[in-house]
C-alpha cells in the first residue's frame, strides 16, 4: 500500500465535505442493524480527522527518556508454582484479517502451511494447548477476523474447539472512499466487498468490546491481553512479561515489545517521545522532508513488533470515555477493475499506547519477532534454521549465532506460494548462511547446502537448475550453470 497525505482543506471545504459524507453514511446505514450505524459513525469521525489533516509536528520529536523502554532481560524470572496464576488473568488475541493476497494464495493468510503440515492458526492454538496443558489453566485464545476471512476461519473453527478455549470476532467493515471525491464507494450496506474494507488492527479495541467479549473476560477475573499479528511466529505469551505487569506497583498500562532497529526494518514503526509523552511514529505519518532522517538507524533504535500487552480494565474505562485516539493512516489504491483511485483510512493498535497511563516500550529478542509477509520469509520458517517445538520456532542451536539470514527471492517466480514450492524439491540447508539472492529461473534439487553468500541469477531466457547434493559457499552462479567465487 501506498501512503498519502493531503493539504490542510480550507474549513468551509472541509465542512461541505463532511456534510455530504455524513448524508452519504446516513444512506449506507438505513434500515442496517445498530452495529452498521455504530460503524458509520466510526468511520464519520476517522473521515473528519482526515479531511482536517491533522500532522505532527517534528519539532515536538525527541529523544526516549531511558525509563521509556525497558530490558526484557532486567525483568524477573517466573517460578513455575507462580505460573498457573499468572496465566489465569491472562487472554491471547491474534489479529487474523489478513488475506494470503501477496504470497498468491487465496483465503486467510493464517491458513497458509508455514511448517510440518501445519498452518499459522494451528501453531497458535498448539502454543496455547501447551501452555495450558503445562500450567493446569485455560488461557483463552481469541481471533479477530476481518470480513475477509470470518467466513472461513468459521468453518474450521471446530477443530480446535477441544483443544482450546477459542473465540472470534468480525472487526468493523469500512467504506472505501473515492480519491478525487472523497465521497463513499458503496451506496448501501449490501454494497459488494470490493467496496468496503477492514480499518487495520487498530479497530481491536472498539470491535472487543462490541463482541461483549471484553466483558465476559473483565467479569472472568482476566486482567491483561496480549495482542500479536498471527503470522509472527515468535510472538508467544511471555510469563515473565505477564508476571512484571501483574507484580508490579504501579503498573504499566500498555507494553509494546520492541527490538534494535535494522535496515530491514525502516518502513516500520519506531517508538519516539513527542511532547515528552511516549509515542508510536509510522512511516505514513512522516514529512516527506524528514523521511530519510526517520530512516536513520542510529536516531531511531527501535522497531515496533505489534506485540502488545494492555490491560483489559483500561481499555474498558478509555472506551467508555471515547478516549483511544489513534493517528490516522492514509492507504491509496487501486479501485477494482482500474475505475480511478480509492483512499483506505486506518488506525494501528500500537499507536493507542499515548492514551494508556505509564506505558512503555519493552526491548525484546528478536527471536520474538518471526514475521511472515513473503515466500523468502518463509523459506527461512520452513528450514533447518528453525527447530518447531509445542508450536514456537526457535533457532536451531547449531547456528552458532544469533543472525538471521538475509534472503531475497525474486517476484516473478518465487512470490507465489505453488511457484515457490516447486523451485525447491526440499528446502537447503541454511545453517550457516548469510544472504541469498535468487533471481530469474531457477530450480533447486534435494539435499543443497547454502553457505556464506550465494547469488543465483538466470538471466532472461536462461535456466538454472542447482543439481541435488550441490554445496556453494561464498559464489556466484550465472547462467548455464558458471559458478564464480564470491
């Protein structure tokens, strides 16, 4: 997706421009249910802070106080008696609105097979079924689906429901609005889905509670969530984090977990103190004058992973005092069937920390942070880097180091899940790489060994095939299979 940003509208423009989108959803939600209405009048105050185009200002941008974030490593280990009720105020939510759309999959993209047969979905639930098999409790595991893929998770929900203790809901639906109108796409609540879409994670809070969900579990005695992306295949529930929130005098309200920032990771969010309050700051909200300082790994350190702790009694009393106030991101599409432009306004759940008292952010081990966005991604997740364990990947300790290898696989043949399968007859060895490029045509056989840096690039017209048993370390391999020293 692309981020955009308008000029600050004249206030009569705005203002006749609310007035015609405020009759425009009016329209969409006659003779709709109370949870339509709810949603218009959601979007309506996203719309308005849009047209009004409220910015930050960069000079308010500051450096993180020390007590902003803290070591993960600095905080109290867990006796094993203490578990059980630690993990009893607990409740785990996937965020699981995402489509499989850019690996080339149709359907939910938790439902891709990621490792030994099993999907996204079915590692969380193994997780949690450890977790509570362990400790003698029942940590709940919740879904907050899109209307993407609430229909399917649906049907597969079944599966899991002897294992765990599952709940799902459908987060809101959104119109999509035209760029040079800024009017609503749909016309009316049945409107097809091409009109309509999910507003990002940041919906969690609003959407928990009108599943009655966040009550139920205030009324169970839970105490916190943990929110996580359900394609991070290192986000599991941390008893050391749950315990510092739990034990702790004056607790904070939100945590975000972060890691040190790499140069991979400059399109994501960092953490940065505005106005001497803490703050998540996105690519999307950046002047475009400051884009390659915001950039800087050496000015901003840390990286936001999504995962996030909140306590649920807070959520409820900022809630009911319409006090989460979340930046707005502004996406720009394609509309379907190339019929102009459309703009998506969005919220991020991490950026409601400013809301909550005393939050922080909390570095973490990257070994929490195992995303997968991509066939390269998954290349890694399916190798012998990773040992699968109750549902968790962790590295193989065989490594020898803690890096992960930098892999890049090209679009053209490699983006599609199927395309990817068949290049590779098995997945290499990549114990001991360090990055791999492969571009152009090119298969793999079984049993490869990838060591150092290795490039493989058929050119246009040529074919590569890597015959099985091969071992290249630090080389160069070209067309018609010249293989050169890196």
């Amino acid at each position: 997706m692309l981020s955009v940003k308008r000029e600050r509208l004249p206030i009569s423009e705005c203002e006749s421009v609310d007035a015609l989108v405020r009759t425009d959803l009016d329209a969409i939600a006659k003779d709709s249910d109370d949870t339509v209405k709810k949603q218009m009048n959601d979007f309506h105050e996203l719309f308005k802070r849009y047209v009004s185009s409220e910015q930050i200002s960069w000079d308010k941008i500051g450096r993180l106080p020390a007590e902003m974030v803290v070591d993960h490593s600095s905080v109290a280990k867990v006796e094993p008696s203490k578990a059980k009720e630690l993990l009893g105020k607990l409740v785990v939510l996937k965020l699981n609105g995402g489509l499989g759309t850019s690996m080339g999959c149709e359907g939910p993209r938790s439902l891709i097979y990621v490792r030994d047969d099993k999907t996204f979905l079915d590692l969380a639930v193994e997780q949690i079924e450890h977790l509570n098999q362990m400790y003698d409790t029942d940590v709940p595991l919740v879904l907050m689906n899109s209307f993407n893929t609430h229909t399917e998770t649906e049907k597969i929900k079944h599966r899991y429901e002897n294992t765990v203790s599952i709940y799902m809901f459908e987060q809101s639906r959104f119109p999509r609005i035209s760029k040079e109108s800024l009017r609503p796409i749909p016309k009316d609540a049945k409107s097809p889905h091409s009109s309509w879409y999910p507003p990002g994670h940041g919906d969690v809070y609003r959407s928990l509670l009108r599943s009655g969900l966040l009550k139920k579990f205030i009324d169970e005695g839970k105490e916190y969530l943990f929110i996580s992306n359900i394609d991070n295949l290192g986000a599991t529930a941390d008893l050391e984090i749950l315990n510092f929130l739990v034990n702790k005098k004056d607790p904070p309200e939100f945590i975000m977990e972060v890691i040190d920032r790499t140069r991979s990771d400059v399109r994501g969010g960092t953490l940065v103190n505005y106005d001497g309050k803490i703050r998540l700051l996105e690519l999307a909200q950046v002047p475009k004058d400051k884009v390659d300082e915001f950039k800087s790994v050496s000015k901003f350190k840390i990286f936001n992973t999504n995962n996030l702790w909140v306590n649920l009694k807070a959520v409820d009393r900022l809630l009911s005092k319409d006090k989460i106030h979340m930046e707005v991101i502004v996406n720009q599409k394609s509309a379907p069937g190339g019929s102009g432009m459309i703009i998506q306004l969005e919220t991020a759940a991490g950026a409601a920390m400013k809301n909550f008292d005393r939050a922080i952010g909390m570095k973490v081990p990257r070994s929490r942070f195992l995303p997968v966005k991509t066939t390269s991604d998954l290349l890694l997740m399916m190798s012998d880097l990773y040992i699968a364990t109750n549902g968790s990947l962790v590295m193989n300790p065989k490594r020898g180091f803690t890096t992960v290898p930098l892999v890049k696989l090209g679009d053209k043949n490699f983006q599609k899940v199927k395309d990817f399968l068949k290049r590779f007859q098995n997945v290499p060895n990549i114990l001991e790489l360090d990055h791999l490029t492969v571009s152009g045509d090119v298969t793999f056989g079984t049993n490869i060994t990838l060591k150092g840096t290795v490039i493989v690039i058929a050119n246009h017209g040529e074919k590569i095939d890597i015959p099985s048993g091969t071992v290249l370390e630090n080389k160069i391999v070209s067309g018609n299979l010249r293989i050169l020293d890196h």
